[in-house]
C-alpha cells in the first residue's frame, strides 16, 4: 500500500496519497473533462478559480450572494407560513375550547401533540434531503401538503380529529426548518451564517406578530360568514395561502452549489469553492459513505447530547412564544387589543435579533451573542413576576420576545460545530431542532399555572434559562479545549476526510499539494 500523508489541523483529517495513483486520479479526472467537451458538455474547472483575478472574483461573489439572498429571502415568507399553521391554534384559543368543548388538558394536549410529529421525522427528513440533488421541488411538496392538512383542520368537530390533524401537521412541517439550515449551510461560510439564519427566523418573530394581527382581523370580522365560526376561516385562509407560496418555492428556492439553475457558471465555481476555503474541505460526502453513516457519526459525538440537553432547556424558556396572547392578557385588555397588543413586542425582537446576528458575524463570536439576549430574557421573567404594573409587565414582554435573539445565534453554532461532512451537519442540526421540541412539549404544561399572572410559569422558565447558561458554558469549555488542541496539532477526530473527498477537495483547490488546514471551532 502507498505511503499516506496526515495532517490534522482544525478538526480535519486529510489523506492525500504520495503515491502516483493520486496523479493519474487527476489526470483520468482531467481526460474526463476533456471527453465531456468534445461530447459538446461545457467542463467545469474549479481550479480556474484559484487563478481567477482578485477583481474578477469579487464581482463574481458579489453577483452570486445578490442572487442567492434574493431566492433565499423566500425562507422567511415560508416560515411565516409554517409557524402560522403552527400557532393559528393559540391565536384563536378562546373560540376553539368553546365550540369543541375542550378542557384545558385537552387544549394543552392538542397543542403538545404536533411536536410528537415534528420530532419523529426531523432526522429522517434531513438524511433524505441531504442525498437528493433537487431540495427545492421537495420542500415545495411537504408545503402543499401540510397546507392541505391546515386546511383540513378548519374542519373538525371534536378532540380525535384536531388531534389526529396537529399530529400529521406536525409531522409534515418538520422537514422545513432542518433542511432549510442545511440548505444555507452548504452555501453560506461560517462569516455569514448567523445572519442569513436570523433572517430566516424573523419569519418565525414576524410570525408571531402577524398571527396576532391575523388573528385579530379574521376573528373579529369573518364569524359567522357562509355560516361558519371565525376560527375555522382561520385555518382556511391560511392553508391556502401555503398552497400558493409553495407552488412558487419549487422555482425560486436554490438547490444544491453544484447545480442550481439561474446561476452562471463562474457563480457556481465560487460558491463551491467559498466553502471550500471556509473550512479546507469539499462540502460533499464520501461516496463510501452509506445511508445512516452521518448518524453513526453524530451518535458517537458526544458534543451533540450536550447541545441536545442545553438547547432543550433553551426551547422551555422560551415555550411562552405559544402563549403570548394569554400573558398578554394578563393585562387586562379586551380579546382584539389584547391581540394587537402582542404584536410590537415581536416586531422589536426582529430589529434585537438582526443586530446580534450581525455582531455576530462580525465579530465570530457564538457564546456571548447567546448568552446576553438570555440574560435580557431573564429581566423580563423576573419584571413580571416582580410587579403587577401594566407598563412594567407590556416592557417586560419586549425582553422576553428579545431572548429569541440568542436562539438564532445558537442554530449557527451547531453548523459551525459539526462542519464537516455535510451527512454528519445534517443529522446534527436535526437532530438537535427535534430533541428540543420536547421543550415544547414540556412548555405545553408548563403554561397551564394562570394563578397570579402566570407567576410560577415564570419562576420555571427562569429557572430553564439558567440551566441553558450552564450548558452553553460546558460547551463553550469543551470547543476551547478542542482548539487548543488542534493549536498543538492534535486532533479530536471530529471527521476523517475521505479519498474522494480529499481528492475533490484538490481539484477545488486547483492543486494536489497537501494544503494545511487551519480550521478552529467558533466559541
């Protein structure tokens, strides 16, 4: 067997082979191009990159993240629409519980039951999505369909069926939020993540106004019309709407940096090399990798069962997103201003929550950027539990609402974490997103304390808050280690790069000249 060289640097391990089968793998790779040109096929040459004039080069990325921005910027409406369907329950609560007539548990439950869904197919999902070439025509089919079954939802009559119908809609939308982080992980560095993912999640803060707003307009004007409660055109309009936003999503969403259409191909030669340098590896599976290998991988990491835990505790505390019109009633205000009143608190969270995005890209700093819109969250627990003043308790909910801040953040920390290979992110991401909607299940019941203003809710949630510092510092410690580590040059086998992969990371690269990669963990 040929003399191998390895080289740990980051939480890399490169094989590139000394021996002459290296060589000829590069130029049979080289034959090939030379064969798909005279077939008439245009070749592509990642390596033209490398040598691609400064100035080129910028225009070119430039030009690329124009286009990607505005394709992606569907995310948001798409996420709007997913925790619309989601949270059109709470929204219309009061009129729900009356015409069903469902108990508090009942209600509780049937709002708990979609997360026994979500979490079910999360992983699956994103193993699938990540071994397809076309994402987009699969994410615009899971849109019909859960718009269908939101639909179908206006339509019940009793607890069975509402339960049966939010645990399908559960099951269905749990493929969105994971495969769209994937998605902008494999085309955004670790530079520009976290506000492209806090872009994408003001369609989740937005949300939680607009349903509000919604809410308010279709409940207090459509009762009754054709015959029909106001709650159940609710659930009707919305649906339909999901219908035709995914019918467009199929279009416009981008697929993979490799083949997505409406891109030249220069822009598709720097997006993948983008990556490449991000993190000095080919974002691309082995093609040795089976089906289950990335969740062999992350189930041997123990990084991921501390995140798994810390981000749990994270999704309780902030389990009162479900319940925002009920503590904004708190207030004392009739139904509609009660919920017109929940909006502003969401619309600034939106503003809080782009600006610690922004920070921290700019800066590269995860922990901090977590911590402190938890701590800000944590003045807005303690405020409402302090004080039975109406503007006190109206600020305390704008802290609150801000605490989301942080959660945006913490979802670029897990890409960042578990770079590489994609297979591995993957199932991280989902893994960790679904493990953490046991959060929303626990915080189903946690909201059910109502005695003095949903006092001992908060005495929890504060408590889960606290827990989540703890464990954002654990991994904090562990990420620290591992870099220094990597600074001796060791390595914490987080990945071994394969042949192929080393191998396409070399025709990227345009060299077959061991690169040193000089990855380090974001803290």
């Amino acid at each position: 067997m040929a003399d191998q060289i390895h080289v740990r640097e980051g939480s890399n391990v490169s094989n590139v082979s000394k021996s002459s089968s290296a060589a000829s793998s590069v130029n049979k790779t080289h034959a090939n191009a030379v064969e798909d040109s005279v077939a008439g096929e245009k070749p592509q040459h990642p390596s033209s990159v490398a040598n691609m004039d400064p100035a080129r080069r910028a225009a070119v990325e430039k030009s690329l993240k124009r286009k990607l921005d505005a394709r992606c910027s569907l995310f948001i409406l798409i996420y709007i629409l997913n925790y619309l369907d989601r949270q059109n329950l709470s929204a219309a609560r009061n009129f729900v519980q009356k015409d069903l007539h469902l108990t508090n548990t009942q209600y509780a439950f049937s709002l708990s039951v979609l997360y026994f869904g979500y979490i079910m197919m999360q992983v699956p999902s994103n193993i699938f999505i990540n071994r397809i070439s076309r994402p987009s025509l699969y994410i615009s089919a899971v849109m019909i369909v859960w718009g269908l079954i939101s639909t179908l939802t206006g339509v019940v009559t009793n607890f069975g069926a509402m339960v049966a119908t939010r645990f399908v809609l559960g099951v269905i939308e749990s493929a969105f939020l994971p495969a769209a982080l994937l998605i902008l992980s494999k085309w955004y560095t670790r530079r520009e993540l976290s506000l492209r993912n806090a872009l994408l999640f003001c369609g989740n803060l937005i949300s939680n106004a607009f349903s509000a707003l919604v809410g308010a307009g279709v409940l207090s004007n459509m009762d009754g019309t054709l015959g029909h409660a106001a709650w159940r055109w609710l659930f009707w309009i919305e649906g339909v709407v999901t219908i035709v936003v995914a019918i467009s999503a199929a279009f416009i969403l981008p697929d993979l940096p490799t083949n997505t259409r409406g891109f030249t191909e220069d822009e598709r030669l720097v997006a993948q090399y983008r990556m490449t340098e991000d993190v000095g590896e080919a974002d691309t599976d082995s093609a040795e990798q089976g089906v289950f290998d990335g969740l062999i991988m992350v189930v041997k990491d123990v990084k991921v069962y501390v995140l798994m835990l810390t981000f749990t505790t994270y999704v309780v505390g902030l389990s009162f997103n479900a319940y925002f019109p009920s503590l904004t009633r708190t207030l004392g205000y009739g139904e509609t201003q009660t919920l017109l009143m929940s909006s502003p608190p969401w619309l600034g969270a939106v503003m809080f929550s782009l600006l610690i995005a922004w920070s921290s890209d700019r800066h590269q700093e995860k922990f901090f950027h977590i911590i402190g819109p938890i701590c800000v969250g944590l003045v807005g627990f303690v405020i409402s539990m302090a004080t039975e003043n109406i503007a006190a308790r109206y600020v305390a909910l704008f802290l609150q609402a801000s605490s989301y801040a942080g959660f945006i953040v913490f979802y670029s920390w897990i890409s960042s974490s578990f770079p590489r290979p994609p297979a591995k992110r993957a199932v991280a991401l989902a893994m960790v997103n679904a493990f953490s909607q046991l959060g929303n299940i626990a915080g189903s019941y946690v909201w059910n304390l109502k005695e003095n203003g949903y006092r001992k809710s908060y005495g929890i949630v504060t408590a889960m808050y606290g827990i989540t510092i703890v464990g954002c510092s654990i991994f904090r410690t562990m990420l620290v280690n591992m870099n220094k580590k990597l600074e001796r040059g060791e390595s914490d086998a987080a990945w071994e790069s394969q042949p192929d992969v080393a191998q396409r990371t070399a025709e990227i690269e345009g060299r077959m000249d061991l690169k040193v990669i000089r990855y380090r963990y974001q803290i």
